[in-house]
DNA sequence: TCCCTTTATTGATAATTGTCACATTCCATT
DNA sequence: AATGGAATGTGACAATTATCAATAAAGGGA
C-alpha cells in the first residue's frame, strides 16, 4: 500500500530512500468504507489525505440544502478541505468516499513536521499546491466564461478516467448545473 | 506613500521596525495611470504590488474575445498574477489600472528575499495565501450553488467600498453574467 | 435471479439569462 | 456650458437552463 505512494514521491517529488523511510514511519493507513465520511461539515480538517486506492468528493451543503461538488479525487490525488486545514476552523465541506478506498493519512501535526524537516517534500507540496491554485483560477474563469456544455466537455477532456466512475449528478452539481442539464447536454454531444 | 503600507504590515503582521526598514528598502514606489496595464497576455507576472492608492482589475479574455474579470484590488490589496508568479511561465492574463494609482512593487527575486530574510512577513504573507485560496474556493462555490442574483447581493455585501467604484460591466463579468442580466437584476432589487 | 434502491433519461413547461438594437445617462474634456 | 464617448438602461425576442413529473435503466444485496 503505502509502496503505491513511494512511487510517487519519487517521481513527483524525487525523494531519496532516506527521506522516504522518514514519511513511511509517519504516515497512516486507512481505509474509509464506500459512502462513508472522512470529513464533516462542523469537524476540523485536520489531516491530509493521499488516495491510494478509490475514490472521493468533496461537497458543500447550498442554501437549497443540495450537495455541490467541490472536487473530486482519485488515486494519487490528495484530499483535504484545505481551507479549515490551513485555518483551523471547523469545515463546510464533507468528504465521502464513493468507492472503498483507501488513504495514506497525516495529522496535521506530522504533515508540519515532515514540510519542516524534509525539503524535498516541502518542495512538492509547494508546486502541487501552486497548481491547485492555478486549477482553481481556471474553474473560476470557466465558471464565469464558458457555457454549460463546453464546461462538460472540457470535464471530459480533463479528467477521462474520472467521468465514467463517478455519478453524473455529481458532475453535473460540480458543473453548476442540474442533471437533466447535464443529460441532456450529453444527448446533444452524442448526436456529433 | 510607504507608510500607508508600514502601517498595514503593522497592523497585519505585526512587523517590528527593523524589519519595516528592511521592506522599506526593498520596495518600489510605482504609479500607474489610469486605463494603462501593469501585466499583460503572455508576459510573465514577475512581480506581487501593493496598492496603496487607486484600483486595479485583473482580467482574462475569453475564446469569445470578452474579458472576463478574475479579481478586483483596492487599497489595501495585493496584486499580482500570481498563478504566473509562482510557476514563472507567461500569464494569460492582463492586469489594468482602473484609476491612476500607485504601488508598492516588489520582483520576485527581491520578494523571495523578504520571505526567506524576514519570518514575520512570511507568516503574514501564508496568512494572506490562506485566505485568498479560501476566498477561491467561496467564490466556486458561489457561481455552482448560488444565482446571479445571490451572487450580486452578496458581492455588494461583501465589497461595499468597491461596487460603487467600477463599472457595472466589470462586476458582471466578475459574477459570469452580462451587463444588461446585471442591469435588470439592479432594476428588481430597487424595488424592495 | 429477483427485487429494490439509486441513477439517468425524457417530456412539458416555466424561469432565467443572453443577444441585439436602441435610448438614456453619466462623465471627462474642451 | 457644450460635446462626444463611454457606460448604463430598456424592450423584444431567442436561447439556455431549471423545475416538476414520470419513466427507464443500472447496480447492489438478499
């Protein structure tokens, strides 16, 4: 399990086997049952999760009282409602498992430690962090500029192994629009 | 013109004197005029400024040709593109002055040298991050949960010093909708 | 396999938003 | 104060999207 990640942390992050042997003795295994929560609205966020296995989303409860995805995450993907990791306050999100999956687990406490002691690590998550911003700069540009099926079509384009594992209607909700939407748009492409 | 922004980095940081004469001598006082850019399409974003004075949009052009505003700066804000700031690559954004205004302007290298040199400053500066990456994820939040005209009040809300400033044009651009949608959303709402 | 729940599709209709054309208002400059 | 350009407002209509209701399809236990 936790070798699924040292690979990545090679690739990613070119960490030597030192520094790996540093994260393995940090990090935690855990495995979260399909539809079962590992965040919710109310709890503090404070761990960092790096999916090993499986499948997540992260929502928001609206006005409305409906579910709208915030994102999604699949292997090799890292979960967390960073905003009441990095602030400490309780979170608005809630983080389910879609599939039993499976984690490699840091408290917040650790996560800390490892950036303060390991650069290379640190040098990682700084550049993955950075484009997590540039990704959500571009859905926000997205958002605000581009029609509903070109937003479904880049989706697709996006994330191909992430479209036909995960519920339309969580698509759809991430897209900011509704089902029927989302169905409808599909029919349209389909006919093309 | 920098004790406007001593006083911010006081405030905020609770910077010491030594450390404000250490920023004093790395910054640089820049104005700019109105209706000129300080980033454009293509160019690397190799600065973040302070506004000290004036207001600042930052916008992107969509495959429509349209801008579409992607944040607004006042006194008080930071500007920058910063998704091309931290990667180094061309932005594709611009970044125009709204009223002649002025800055506080740092390079990158100068800008590293103070987070690296000055803890206080860094910690403010990660504070800041926090809350601008919390604000993007809000924002997302916004534009697949709430409509238009949510949005709209809520912006007013949340930025009482700015929506009687720039034109209404802008705003919708920012909240991904057209002037004319904006203007009859303005029209509803007098009524109440 | 069958049944039940969840998910997806579809149709009809309403509400929202966009587009285009034009009028009006607001400002900055002379 | 006059003028021209930018910004905003408005009306008519089209396109998009939401809502509601019902059906169909898919998937997961017992």
């Amino acid at each position: 399990m936790f070798e699924f990640f040292a690979q990545y942390l090679v690739e990613k992050g070119e960490l030597t086997q030192i520094e790996l042997e540093l994260i393995r003795q940090a990090a935690v295994s855990k495995k979260v049952r399909k539809n079962h929560y590992l965040l919710e609205e109310g709890k503090v966020s404070n761990f960092i999760g790096f999916v090993a296995n499986g499948c997540f989303r992260l929502f928001r409860k609206g006005e409305d009282g409906q579910e709208y995805t915030m994102k999604f995450a699949i292997e090799n993907w890292w979960i967390s409602d960073f905003t009441s990791f990095m602030s400490g306050e309780p979170s608005n999100c809630y983080i389910e498992a879609l599939e039993n999956s499976e984690l490699i687990w840091f408290s917040r406490e650790i996560w800390d430690h490892l950036l303060a002691t390991i650069p290379n690590f640190k040098r990682m998550i700084d550049s993955l962090t950075a484009k997590n911003f540039e990704a959500n700069q571009n859905r926000i540009f997205s958002n605000i500029s581009e029609p509903a099926e070109v937003r479904y079509d880049n989706f697709v384009n996006k994330y191909p192994t992430l479209y036909n594992r995960i519920p339309l209607y969580m698509i759809a909700s991430f897209l900011g629009i509704t089902r029927e939407t989302l169905s409808r748009i599909r029919k349209q492409a389909a006919k093309k």
